[in-house]
C-alpha cells in the first residue's frame, strides 16, 4: 500500500531521517523530517496553470507548531491553536527567504508550502526541521525549483562555533553570558542565500567565520536530500521559461530615454512619479497583443533593473548622486514628546522613524505561550509601517509578516546592549512608527530605538547603530556594494544586507539573496563597507545622546531588594492578604518572582519607600541590643506586650517598665501608646525580652549604666 523511501545521516549530535511516501500522498511532495525526536512534516503542492494576467510569484508558505507535538494543549478560551505565533510566522519568513529566488525565473504559477511540527523534543528546535523538509519535499515535488537548500543553527561558546546548539542554550541569550551568538544559515551546495542572526558583538571576522562554518555543515544535509530524491523524485513539471526577447526590445526601443531620464532624479516622489509616465510612454507605443502579454512587467522590470544596475557598476554613481560607500545626511532628535518616557526621531535621507519608549513594572512583562515552554519578556518592539510612510493610500490591519519581522530584526540589534535586569529591573516596550521610507526602515528603528532608550534613562551598554547593504552583481562577474541602499536599489539589486551593532561589534545580521548565493569574498567586503557605514551613523547619533538621561517624571520608579526564599509566603500571606494589604497602604505596586526578588514600583517616592519598610519588617529579624519604637498592644498584670518590630511583638516585663515599683503595668501604660523600647535578648522559649527603663523615652538614647 506504502511505498515509502527513507534516509538517515548522523549530523551533530543526532540522527537526521528524512522520510517519504507514507503520509499526505495526494501532495505533489511530502516529506518528513525528523532530528532527534523533533519531527516536521512539510508539504508542498502547485498549481499546473497561471493565473490570467498574474504578473507576480505567488508563493505562500505556512509554518504550523501543533501543541501536541509537545505533549501540551493549548491555552486560552477555546483551547485551540489560533492565530500564527510570532514564532511561527518568523519561521515561515524564514522557509520563504531562501526558496523563493530558486524558481525558475518566469515561473508564475501559485505554490503552497506548508509545514507542521508533529513532535517536539524541547532540544532540537523544529524551525530547523522545518527548513530542511520543506527543501526535500520541494525537491522530489517536480516543481521548477533550483534546489535544494539546506540549513542549520551555529552558536559561538568559548570561541568555538556549535552546531544546532540546543533549545535551552539559545532560549534568551542575554541572561546567558557563555553563548555569544544564535544564527541561522541557508544555503545551496555552492553559495549562501540567507542569513539570520542575534548576536552579541561579535566581530566582522567571527561573524563571517561563522556563516562559512554553517556552509561546512550543511553539505551532508544537501546530500542526504539529492540521494532521497534521486529514488522518489516526480517527473519534472513540463516549464520553459517564457521567451519574451521580442517585447523587451520593444519596451526599451519605446522608453528608454525616457526611463534613463526618470532614474536620473534624485527625489523620490518625483523619481517615482517620472517613472509612471515612463512606463505609460511605452505603453502607449505597443500593439495590443503586446499589452496584453503576461510578460510585460516583466519587461518593464528588466528596463529599469537594467539602467539601475549597469550605470551604477559602470560609473560608481547612484540613482541619487551618492557613490557606492556613501550614507545619506542624518538628522538625530531626542526628547520630542513631553509625556512619554522616551522619544527620539532619526532621518535618514528619505527613511524616518519616530521611535518611542515606555517603561513598565513587571505586571507588564509579555506572557509567551510556546511550545517548548510558557515564559517572560521584558523586552517588547513593534513596529508599524502605514501606507502614507511611502506616500500611498492602503487598507490598515493588524501587523502582517513584514512588519513582525522588520520589528523582530530590530529587537535583536538592540536587546544585546540592554542592561541586566537586576539592574534596571523594568519592562521595556518601544514602538517604531514609521513615518517615511526609502530604503531599510527597520535599521532606522534600530537607531532611533538606541537613541529612544537612551532618551528614557535607559543604561544602554553602548548606542547601536545599524545600515542597509545592496548589492549588484553582473554575469561578467562586476559588482558593487552598496551603502545605505534605497528602496528602488531593494527592489531591483541582487541582495539586502542589514547589520546592526555597536562600534565594538555586530548584534545582529540578515541577509537575503535574490541570485544564487554570494562568494565570502563579497560578503567580507560587504562587512568591511558595513563597519564603515555604522561607525559614521554612530558618530552622527552621538549628536543627539551620547549616554543615558535623566529619567521622566512621568515613568515609574522601581527599587528591588531581595529576600530569602522561605520568607516569600510570608510577604504574600495567605490567600495573598498581606501583599494586598502592602499594596493597598503604600500605594506602590508590588510584585514577587519565586527567586525571591521584590520590584516596588511608583512615580511617588514615599510610596516605595513605606512599602519597602513594610516588606523589610516581615522578612527581617529584630537585633538583639537595638533601640526600636513601638506601640503598646496589650497590658497584663506582669507587663506589657509591644509591637516593636513588623508583626512582632515583646514583653515588656513590668520591672524593665520604669526605675520604680510599680503596682500594675497600667500606672504608666495605656494601651496604643507608642514607647521606645532596647531589645535585650531572648529567653530559653524564643520569646522576646524588652526594656524600657534603659532608653530615654524623648531622645530614644540608650540611658548609660542602667542595664
């Protein structure tokens, strides 16, 4: 009934099988993968036809994590497996970036991929899985695709580089000083094609020794899915790719005055503007069996790629005037919103973001529901890109894959500069508003997210800076580098190269190839142009802040203090009453990890400091031979019981009262009175001893010689 081919290779650690031909066989390819005990199942179908007048590629991919896999159900209401997780959909961007330029060129036709995690064994990450079986499936599907890929995880610890380091080792980076770096790597037999990484400054040669090290690693995986697929592979899909030679020449012997002359303004909407009548000039001089050609914009591309690429390699000279190494004028402002707690708006050139800072308690810690586990962060980012950024008019929603990725890329450039939490002990949320665009709005975040912090009274480490690389390669092999591209340089180039760090290091690398791969050697160089590129930026924010703020009157200040672990329930009291109560006399707000570490947290000084005093007088112990004031709360015949300390109480016994007889307690006493009191001791049973008679009940000065 089955006809199922299976292979297996040892990669790392474990065990790499790659299976097919038992599940999902009505997909044009289905594979499972599975490393460890982490299995993904990746299935691939697509269409025979194109679409009519489709003029785009479209491909979709879906990456699925099922609770199951872990053993877990789901939480919130329903109990099911909801909207994408930012997990998941990063995942599925990262399956994406590195297929999609190995279709065929001209292959239009809609295919689907979808991966599901079927079992998780909380130490091989299925996002790895995922990739490699997506790759399989693609490649024994029959689809035009120029494969395979393979790919893997490389962490830096001791400087050695690690092969698919665990779930745990890569689980929040920064509370883990021994691992350096969390990269991930794409690529075919020959060349790179995508790179993600989180890294903790690391240096260009470190950062570059590691990519060529994934490459290494990744060969058996490539391997294993050729020899999988030389047995079960499908009868390649009958595609050539559309000859259109004919309207192309028509296209540019029809406009390409004109369009050389649009490229040649540097503003942008009137370089945008200028290319609209362009293409309508050479529109207008076609037949109508050409207009009607499924390939005209293809055409039109390859008219403008053209003129873009081939002055800009020949003449060193950008669409916008700039040489190749140049970064556009920047203009950093701190400080522009009164009531938030942090504010900064970075331009650069026709890119800007308006990046704003809040500061949180722990009560506004993100709550993550994952497969591998629940847990916190302190650290949040969000980024939004509204139509008028790029002067358009657009439907507004919720945040699509793009922006949870752009903001993604940026909170991993910045949280390797945060500060420990035991010494800023707050939540962080920065929200990066674009307001314009023209060429990598997310390294724009990350700029005036540093400058935002900063603003904020954040003690960033260091400011981190980061720059859009470009490239554009030629089929003679020509090239050029490209500093702080544009948009136009984005859309037309052969590669986006975003790196962001400090001036010791780089925190964070993607990298996203639309040709099949780059040699190291351009990658060298292109971090080499990069460094270059980000020390300057660094140099123009330091214009705004150099170091940290004050902080704003309107943030809430937090004070932490740390008590043992067997006196937490005692803060918390039962049923949670006694920190109630704490909060409710105080006004503070109060909150408790099971570590034993307290944050108080108000905008009111005097708030923090009685509900410090408050939790202090629970979970610390009275000094024997010190001096406290206190109040009567109950007398007997032999004495008086005196709240002295917290919730404790003492005797007064009625011979430590006064130097005199006294008949009865209630002589001198009354209940409510507020007495100061020298702790003596305590006696065989615990209990406590005080004196009164030995402190001067004005000064509440030990009175020498009485004891």
């Amino acid at each position: 009934m089955f006809n199922v081919t299976k292979k297996s290779i040892q990669w790392g650690e474990d065990t790499l099988t790659l299976e097919t031909g038992k599940v999902a066989r009505q997909a044009d390819g289905s594979v499972i993968a599975t490393l460890g005990e982490t299995s993904v199942m990746a299935n691939v179908t697509f269409a025979r036809k194109q679409k009519p007048g489709q003029d785009f590629f479209p491909l979709t991919v879906h990456y699925q994590e099922k609770y199951y896999a872990a053993g877990k159900v789901p939480g919130g209401f329903f109990k099911r497996e909801a909207r994408p997780t930012e997990k998941e959909t990063l995942t599925a961007r990262l399956i994406d970036r590195p297929i999609r330029p190995l279709f065929v060129p001209g292959f239009k036709n809609e295919v689907l991929v979808m991966c599901t995690v079927l079992s998780h064994d909380l130490v091989n990450d299925p996002d790895m899985v995922a990739m490699i079986a997506a790759s399989a499936a693609l490649t024994i599907s029959g689809a035009p695709f120029m494969g395979p890929i393979a790919n893997c995880r490389v962490g830096f610890e001791d400087g050695e580089y690690v092969l698919n380091p665990t779930v745990d080792d890569m689980q929040d980076l920064r509370l883990n000083p021994e691992q350096r770096l969390d990269l991930v790597v794409a690529g075919t037999k020959d060349a790179v094609m995508m790179v993600e990484s989180e890294a903790y400054e690391l240096s260009e040669a470190e950062m570059l020794g590691a990519v060529n090290f994934a490459h290494e690693q990744i060969q058996p995986v490539l391997d294993l899915i050729i020899s999988l697929a030389e047995d079960c592979a499908k009868e390649p899909f009958d595609f050539a790719a559309p000859d259109y030679s004919d309207l192309s020449a028509a296209v540019k012997a029809a406009g390409d005055t004109e369009m050389r002359a649009a490229f040649a303004i540097s503003d942008k909407q009137e370089r945008t503007s200028a290319v609209s009548a362009a293409r309508d000039t050479i529109k207008a001089a076609l037949s109508p069996e050409q207009l009607d050609d499924a390939n005209l914009g293809s055409a039109l591309k390859k008219l403008e790629a053209g003129i873009l690429r081939g002055d800009v390699v020949k003449t060193g000279i950008r669409i916008d005037g700039r040489k190749t190494d140049e970064i556009r004028p920047i203009v950093s402002e701190t400080g522009l919103l009164p009531r938030t707690h942090g504010s900064a708006l970075f331009t650069r050139g026709e890119t800007q973001g308006l990046v704003v800072t809040t500061l949180g308690t722990g009560d506004d810690e993100q709550f993550i529901d994952a497969l591998h586990g629940n847990f916190k962060s302190n650290f949040l980012l969000h980024y939004n890109f509204p139509p008028y950024s790029v002067g358009e008019v657009g439907r507004v929603s919720g945040p699509g894959r793009r922006e949870i990725g752009h903001g993604k890329l940026a909170w991993r450039a910045l949280q390797a500069v945060l500060p420990a939490s035991t010494d800023f002990p707050y939540t962080i949320r920065l929200v990066s508003e674009i307001t314009e665009s023209n060429g990598s709005s997310s390294m724009a975040s990350v700029c005036g997210g540093s400058l935002s912090m900063m603003d904020a009274g954040v003690p960033l480490k260091a400011a981190v800076a980061g720059v859009a690389m470009g490239l554009i390669l030629e089929e003679d092999g020509s090239y050029a580098i490209l500093s702080d591209i544009l948009g136009d340089e984005d859309h037309l180039g052969d590669m986006d190269f975003k790196v962001a760090g400090t001036a010791k290091g780089i925190t964070s690398l993607q990298m996203d190839i639309k040709i099949a791969g780059i040699t190291p050697e351009i990658m060298e160089k292109a971090l080499e142009q990069a460094k270059v590129g980000r020390v300057h930026i660094l140099g123009e924010m330091a214009n705004a802040l150099t170091e940290a703020s004050d902080f704003s009157v309107h943030a809430p200040r937090i004070e932490t203090m740390q008590v043992p672990t067997d006196k937490i329930r005692e803060v918390i009291g039962s049923g949670g009453k006694v920190i109630r109560e704490i909060v409710e006399v105080s006004g503070a707000k109060v909150d408790i990890n099971d570590d034993g570490i307290i944050k108080i947290a108000s905008p009111n000084a005097e708030s923090i400091k009685k509900a410090y005093d408050m939790i202090y007088s629970i979970v610390a112990e009275p000094e024997e031979g010190a001096i406290y004031t206190g109040k009567v709360v109950k007398i007997v015949d032999f004495g008086a019981f005196v709240n002295f300390f917290g919730k404790r109480d003492g005797l007064v016994h009625v011979s430590q009262i006064e130097n005199r007889r006294l008949n009865h307690p209630s002589d001198v006493l009354k209940e409510g009175q507020e007495v100061k009191v020298k702790l003596l001791g305590f006696d065989d049973r615990g209990k406590v001893r005080l004196s009164m008679k030995i402190v001067d009940q004005t000064t509440g000065e030990e009175i020498k010689g009485e004891e």
